[in-house]
C-alpha cells in the first residue's frame, strides 16, 4: 500500500534519472556534431529483411530530455493532484505509455515505426481525456481522436507511397519523386498540432485532469506534428506546400489570439495560448528556420507546462471552478504560486530576458527581415499584440485584490509537493532560453533591419498592453447591447470552428444517409430490382400453374417424363 501511494514519486525520480543521462549525452552529441544510426535486422528471408531503426543526435537527445524533465515534474505534482484517485496505478500506467510513445516517435528515422508512436499517442491521448469519464469527457475524446484518425491515414498512406521508392527511411531522401508525399505530411502535421481546419480538438481536450493537460497538451502530442516537419524539413523546404502552410499557421495564431481574449475558461485560455503558438512554430517552419523552430519548441514547453500546473491548482482552490469571472485576490493569498503564474504568463509575452523572449525575438525579428508580405506581415504583428493583451487580462484576472471568491475557500499554497515539482519548471522556464541560445543554436544570425521594423513588435506589445488596460479599468462603465453580446458570444467559439468541426460534417453526414436510404434503399432499389422483379415472376408462374392443371398438359407431362426415363436406360 506505501508503494502505491509513493508510485507518483517513483516515477518522478526515475524520469529525472533518465533525463541528467539524455541531458549529458546531448552536450556530447552537440560539441562533437555526432549523429547515430542505429539498424538492428529483426528477421530476414531471401532478399527481403525487417529492419528496426534508431536514430541518435542532439535534436533527439533535446527533446527527450525535456519530455523526461516534464514528465519527472508532473509525476511528483500528479501525487498532489490524483491524490483522491481510487486507481493511482492505472493513471501512471497511461501517463508512461503515452511517454513511451512520443520516444518511439523522437528517434525514429523510419516511417513505419513512426506510425507506431503517432498511432500511440492518439491512442493513449484518448483514453487519458475521457479518464474522468463523462459525457463532456467522451465528446471530447471522440473530437480528439477522429481528428488525429486522419493524420494517421497520412502517415499511412506515405508509407504506401514510400513502398515504390524502395525505402521508408527518410533521412537518406534528398527529394520524393512522388510529390504527393508533401501534402500528406504536412497535413498529418497539421492534425497534430491543431492548426486551422483541425484546431477545434485541442480546447476540447481541456476536459482532461490538468496533469494530463500540462503533459500532454502542452509539449508532446501538440508538438508532434512540428518535430514531424522538422524531419521532413529537409524534403519539404523548396515545397509549395509551406507557402500554404504559412497562411494557415498565421490564420492559427490570429483565430486564437483573437479567441483567448474573450475566453473566460481559465484552461482554454491556457489552451488556446498553446494553438497560438503552435501557429507561431508553424509559421517559423514555413519560413525555413528549422532550428529557430525547435528553440521555441522547447522553451515554449517548459513555462507551458509550468501555467498548466498552475491553472490546475487555482482551479483546484478555487473549488473546480474554471471560470475566471470566480477569480482573484489570488496574490495575496498564493503569493508563490501567482509570482510563478505572472512570471510565466511574462515569458509567454515575449517580455525580455525570459525564456520566452529569446526564441519568439529572434524568430519574429526573423520573419519580420525575410517576409515581404505586408498583410501577412500585418496579421503576425496583431496576433503577437494579441498574445500580449490575453496574457495581461489573465495575470489581471488572477492577481488583482477584486475577489469574487467565496470566503470558505481554501486559498493558499503551503502544499510543499505542488512548489517543489513547479519549481524545476519554472527555473527552466526563466533560464532556458538563455542556456539554449548559447548552448544550442550558437550560430550567429544576421538581422538586417529598417528602423521602422525594429519597433513593430515593441509598439504592438505596448499598445494592446494599454488597450486592455483601458478595457479592464472601464468595462463596468459599458453597457453591451444585443449587437456587442452577440459579437462577444461568437469570439469566444474561435471564429465558429468548432460547430463546423463536430455539428455540421455530423448533420451533413446523417442527412445524406436519410437520404440515400429514402431514395434508394426504400425507393429505386426497393421498388425496381426485387419487386419489379417479384411481381414478374408470379406473374408468369401464376400462368404456368394454370397451364399445369388440365388432363392435356398432364398427360404429355408423363408422357414426356417416361421418354427421358427410357433414353437414359438404354
């Protein structure tokens, strides 16, 4: 029974066991440029041999030292959260499976045993959203899962298509003669990391418990489909598929900007700031900066993490309540546990000299140098601003001393196994951008700027700052009419992709059955083959029945059937 209860905490040191070694053998791989394959022969007959592939360099390494730290923090904070959970075994046993997943898909180099940790992880991802089960939870995971069925049959169909090129390695290919290979993967991307027209699961996914979310929705299964481009990148890079693919991604960033700042789920806001910077990774990948892409990848996991973990206790004080109209007051009596929150929600921003900041400055100075678009270039610079404003309204709603919470809840955070398990993540949310850009991407870029464009992204942070200033201090002074609640009510349903995502292909769906089985199968098909057919037959037998009844016919009958005897005796 102690090992039971201690289960959380075993794993948590085991995961961080495991990540200082993947740690160690990264700064090795990095300073010595190595890179490993590994082929191990499963079975071989004739000419035709099963092979298992590894691959090994420190972009592997990198990512899975951080999946393993983020998993060790959430283990130990799992012990604080599932705490009242009957099953404490069947939980860890999923959270392990889904983290063995995302290894088999990090270092395979193959497209079949990339399918078997992609399958994983919708599979496992699944079953650990509906492990509440409810009915909120099982509409959710069935939007989750059918949405991540279809990357699957990308990846599947690639795997046919790479069967004519004599290989399902790809890191051998310099190019796909089959340029159908393109759209798969990047829309088998796509599905993974929510971008538009697949972006409705991942907000319906907060349905489950916030250790899951901080996991699962924030640096492993929403990042799969980028790490995914990223190692096709070097097929894809010359494609017309990431031109596209740089329209929807910014279109992502701007749908869930716009849709966080009238959320009022504490937890969606946090998802739908995840959707926004998926379409940020996206958008750096669709303009080439494979290793710019990364960098945000990971630094964007560990504070990510870090305000899952801290939504999930402010829910938890706050006696479930999700809403943040319920909020506030929280800084004088969390002050830790808020300090990490508005730190956290600072990186998110891009404020300076944290973790955030390192990686989304020099990408969007990046872009801002090579793009040549001016209403792309106009959508990117209001999602940031937007970025910047639903991040303020969060810390506001939070942090400030107007409390609408009920005097008998329990609003402190003295629960040593919470700050413990958050702190690792929060350093690293602070310091892991500096650390990474010196450690990691030391190669020195070039940024080539007018003065007009150094001060977008610093104009654009302090206008919607001030604007949501303005909009907090005098919303009680506005009276919303019909027109504005209307057009509020539609904000917060992400441009209505969700209705078109679940509600409209069903209805379209069902109705065209309706109709097929009116039409055809109880009209032309009913009516025509059997009956037509029916009626036909007993016509004509009626008539032949009638034939069969005089002396006559009966007669020759006989007479006829004693000379086929007599032929067949002699």
């Amino acid at each position: 029974m102690n090992l039971m209860n201690n289960i959380y905490k075993i794993f948590s040191l085991l995961n961080s066991a495991i990540m200082v070694t993947l740690l160690i053998m990264a700064m090795i791989f990095i300073y010595q440029e190595t890179t490993i394959i590994l082929d191990w022969q499963i079975m071989g007959m004739n000419s035709s041999s099963i092979t298992m592939s590894v691959l090994i360099d420190w972009m592997a390494l990198v990512f899975l030292s951080t999946v393993m730290l983020i998993t060790g923090s959430i283990c130990l904070f799992s012990a604080y959260y599932m705490k009242g959970d009957t099953n404490k075994t069947r939980f860890m046993f999923l959270l392990m499976l889904f983290v063995a997943s995302m290894v088999c898909l990090i270092i395979s180099p193959n497209m079949v045993s990339i399918l078997l940790g992609w399958d994983g992880l919708g599979l496992t991802s699944y079953i650990l959203v509906v492990y509440y089960q409810n009915e909120s939870s099982c509409n959710a995971g069935m939007l989750t899962i059918l949405s991540n069925r279809i990357g699957d049959v990308c990846i599947l169909m690639s795997i046919a298509i790479l069967s004519y090129a004599g290989s399902w390695n790809f890191f051998c290919m310099d190019g796909v003669q089959y340029k159908a290979i393109y759209c798969l993967i990047v829309v088998a991307g796509m599905t993974k990391s929510a971008q538009i027209p697949f972006s409705a699961w991942l907000p319906a996914a907060m349905a489950a418990p916030t250790p899951v979310s901080a996991l699962v929705h924030s640096s492993t299964l929403v990042t799969a489909g980028v790490y995914l481009i990223v190692r096709f990148f070097h097929i894809l890079e010359n494609s017309m598929f990431l031109q596209i693919l740089l329209v929807i991604s910014v279109m992502t960033m701007l749908m869930a900007g716009w849709g966080a700042n009238f959320e009022v789920d504490l937890k969606k806001i946090v998802a739908l700031s995840t959707l926004s910077q998926l379409g940020l990774m996206m958008m750096i990948l669709s303009m080439g900066m494979k290793n710019v892409a990364f960098f945000h990848m990971i630094s964007h996991a560990m504070f990510k993490s870090t305000l899952f973990m801290s939504a999930g206790v402010m829910i938890h004080m706050s006696n479930s309540a999700q809403d943040t109209r319920l909020m506030g007051g929280m800084g004088g009596s969390s002050p830790t546990l808020m300090t990490m929150f508005s730190i956290m929600n600072l990186s998110l921003l891009g404020f300076p000299f944290l973790s955030g900041f390192f990686s989304k400055d020099l990408s969007l100075d990046i872009t801002i140098s090579n793009l040549y678009n001016m209403f792309v270039l106009a959508l990117i610079v209001i999602a940031t601003g937007m970025t910047v404003s639903y991040s303020l309204r969060v810390i506001y709603l939070a942090v400030t001393n107007n409390t609408n919470n009920k005097s008998a809840y329990s609003l402190e955070d003295s629960d040593s196994t919470v700050i413990t398990s958050m702190l690792v993540l929060f350093f690293m949310g602070v310091l892991m951008g500096y650390l990474f850009s010196w450690l990691v991407v030391w190669t020195p870029y070039a940024l080539v700027m007018t003065p007009l464009n150094k001060y977008y992204i610093l104009c654009v942070m302090l206008i919607s700052g001030a604007i949501v200033l303005l909009a907090l201090t005098y919303k009680d002074r506005m009276s919303p009419g019909l027109i504005l609640t209307l057009f509020l009510a539609s904000s917060s349903k992400m441009w209505n992709l969700p209705l078109l995502s679940t509600n409209s292909p069903v209805k379209l769906v069902l109705m065209t059955g309706l109709t097929s089985a009116q039409l055809m199968d109880k009209g032309w098909l009913e009516m025509y083959p059997p009956k037509s057919m029916f009626s036909t037959i007993s016509f004509y037998s009626a008539i032949i029945q009638k034939t069969q009844t005089t002396i006559m016919i009966s007669a020759y009958l006989v007479t006829f059937s004693l000379l086929v005897v007599f032929v067949l005796l002699y």
